[in-house]
C-alpha cells in the first residue's frame, strides 16, 4: 500500500511513452496471463501482530569493502514501505506535508494480513534481502529506513533521501491491502507532474524503463502475475498524486509485491521462500535497468 496514499477513484490516461513500456511487459514477462496477482487498496489497517515467520537478518553495509561487481560505481536507495513503529506515532504521521502538487500525510500504518503479519515487517524484510544481492553485485545500496527511528520517514524525506544520494535507481517497497480475489504484483510509475516543488518530466521515461524492467524480471522469478484489478494485466500503474514519486528527481518506482488481504497471496507474502523469489526479481530488474 503506498504509505502517500490511498487510490484514486478514477485512473489517468497514460502518455504514450509509458505506454510503450508497458507493451514490454508482456513481450518480456512469462506468465501475463494466469498465477498469483495483487493489487492496492487504502482500507484501515489492523494492528499489526507478530511475523508469520522470521525475517532475514540486516545485512551489514558499509563495514567492509563492497565486491567488485556489474553494479560496481551504481547506487540504488530502497524504500521499505511504512515502519513497525508508525502504529505508535499515528499524531506525527497525520501531520501534513508538501508533495510539491498538495498535502499530505506524512505517513501511514500501511496495512497486514488478517492474521496480523505488518506490511511494514514484509517490507523491510524484502528490503533487507534485496540489499544483500544488490551489494553482492557491486552496488552501493541506501536504506531510506531500518526501523532505526520512532516512526517515518515522512514522504517528502524518503524522496529528498534518493534525490541527495543521487541515485540511479529508487525502490519503494509495498504490499496492497485490497479485497478478497484481488491478486498478482503492480508497479506505479511517476505521471508527468510539474507544480511547487515537484517536476517529474526528466524522470518519467526513465523510470518507465526501471518500472518495464522490473515487472518483467519480477513475474518471471516469483510466478505471479500482474494485477488483476490495477493496470490492465500489464503490472504497471501511472500516478500523479504520491508525493514519494511527485518529488523524486531520480528515476523511482513503488512495487506492490502482492495482495496482504487475499487469502492465497498471503501465503506466498508470508513465506521466507517467496519473499527471497521476490527480491531476486526484484534485483533483476535494476540490474537489467542499470546495465542498459
């Protein structure tokens, strides 16, 4: 779930220029028509409850010197969605801020399966996974989190994180809280936005290529399926109202790996096999960007 936002009634048309990407998508990506499929909905979420398994543990950066790698001089910030500890700090996080096109929320709780394993606990163990294969390849990776603070960071800081450390590539990490039979991964692309402090027309197309790439790679590795219910089976999704995209000035996506309220979905979420499928897809796909 987009910690920005909940979704808009109505969706946008895409520029053509995503339109091409998302024609890749199914030129690329096995399996566009069947298997696991999720999605992306703003229901409350319940307070979340212990993991349905145990999560990987950090992996150690900055200790020891990176491997020579493919990725090698390449930085990518990873944005684990929401935080374990937002549910604590529901004040601060309804603070308002600026997303360059209006206010908003500075965070959410995001949402959880009904058996209360925390969209903010898959996050940041997908984070954490996804991290070590992209240090394994050379890259210099960034957290914009690691539970390491009371709550946040607000959405506007998670952008302006990506945009100092001027990375290649920015990912943001989310589960959708949608209904029952909704199912399958999407990814949301930056719309050409221009207003305030945002301007997103020197990014669009390129994280339409990050976006292609990494829905391709990501339905190939897990065995889902593009969304059923967001993006017209092509798992990608255009948006202008999610201040993390709206204020990024470096190529940025949000990934919705998969449906934490459909039954069938959450058991794959929950699943430590699973969530290592889905960081390698998801690695995959910045790799695939990165290397051109």
């Amino acid at each position: 779930m987009p910690y920005d936002d909940c979704p808009p009634p109505t969706r946008r048309a895409r520029p053509l220029s995503v339109a091409a990407a998302l024609a890749a998508v199914c030129l690329t990506a096995a399996g566009c028509g069947g298997g696991p499929e999720t999605g992306e909905a703003g229901a409350a979420s319940p307070r979340p409850g212990p993991d349905a398994t145990t999560s990987a543990a950090p992996t150690p950066t900055g200790k020891q010197p990176l491997p020579k790698g493919p990725l090698t001089g390449r930085t990518v910030v990873i944005d684990p969605g929401h935080n374990p500890g937002n549910r604590d700090h529901t004040r601060e996080i309804n603070q308002q801020v600026d997303i360059g096109t209006g206010r908003k929320e500075c965070d959410t709780t995001g949402t959880a399966t009904n058996d209360g394993y925390a969209e903010a606990r898959f996050t940041l163990d997908v984070s954490h996974r996804l991290r070590a294969l992209l240090e394994a390849e050379g890259a210099r990776v960034r957290l914009t989190h690691d539970a390491d603070r009371p709550f946040g960071p607000c959405i506007d800081e998670r952008a302006r994180i990506g945009n100092e450390a001027k990375a290649d590539a920015v990912v943001s990490v989310h589960a959708d809280g949608s209904a029952v039979g909704n199912r399958g991964f999407h990814v949301i692309l930056p719309a050409e936005v221009k207003g305030g402090g945002a301007d997103t027309s020197k990014i669009v197309k390129s994280s339409a290529d990050l976006g292609a790439r990494i829905a391709g790679h990501f339905a190939r590795t897990t065995g889902s399926a593009p969304s059923n219910y967001i993006g017209g089976n092509t798992g990608l999704d255009t948006r202008d109202d999610l201040g993390g995209l709206n204020l990024s000035t470096v190529p940025k996506v949000f990934v919705e790996c998969g449906n934490m309220r459909d039954p069938k979905d959450a058991a794959l979420l929950t699943a430590a096999s699973w969530r290592q499928k889905a960081a390698q897809g998801l690695a995959d796909g910045i790799a695939g960007y990165l290397k051109g």
